[in-house]
C-alpha cells in the first residue's frame, strides 16, 4: 500500500517547476495579468505555486497593451519598494509574456 500512495503522490504532485517544462526564465523581465491586477518584474524564482518578482511593480493603467509591451511604457505605474520581492500566487496568472524593459518609476 505504501507503494500506491507514492505514486498517487507523483502523480498529483506539480513536479520540480525547475524541469524543462517551467516556461519562465528566470533574470528576466515580464508583464503578468492576474484575475485582479498587472504586474511588470524581473523573474528571480518560480515556485510550484508562486512566481517572485524584483524591481516590481503595479500597472494601474496599460494604456494601448501592444505599444505598451513593445515600448515597456504603460500610463499608470505604482513601483512596489526597492529591495522587494513580490510574490504573485500561479493560480491567479491569467497570461504573462516576456518585456525587453519594465518601469523603474512611479507614473
């Protein structure tokens, strides 16, 4: 019996987010939509549950989403303090894609 449980265990388990599979890269900078807020960070570790942003902040406003990914400016930005880490829960992510430049100032 202690060899079923293992298995259902494996089987249920989210696995080491660090194989392959993980579609983040960790040093780099991303814009994420949650079901009640956007986010822009650099990547520092992904978890099973969570994503850990620096150099993070909130995106009250996107203004146009295309040029605003493209260009990394957004209208309305509220950075989280420097020197913090912001941790986003996976299950709330909606979408999230790669930016070349994320906000450094309130806007």
């Amino acid at each position: 019996m202690n060899i079923e449980v293992k298995e259902l265990s494996a089987l249920l388990s989210c696995g080491n987010v660090s194989q392959p599979e993980n579609p983040f890269n960790i040093g780099k900078n991303y814009f994420i939509r949650t079901v009640t807020h956007h986010h822009t960070g650099r990547m520092v570790q992904v978890t099973a549950t969570e994503l850990v942003l620096e150099d993070a902040a909130w995106i009250a406003d996107d203004g146009r989403l295309t040029d605003a990914l493209k260009s990394g400016t957004f209208n309305e930005v509220e950075m989280f303090p420097s020197n913090s880490r912001v941790i986003i829960g996976r299950g709330s992510v909606i979408d999230a894609v790669e930016i070349s430049t994320i906000p450094t100032s309130q806007k």
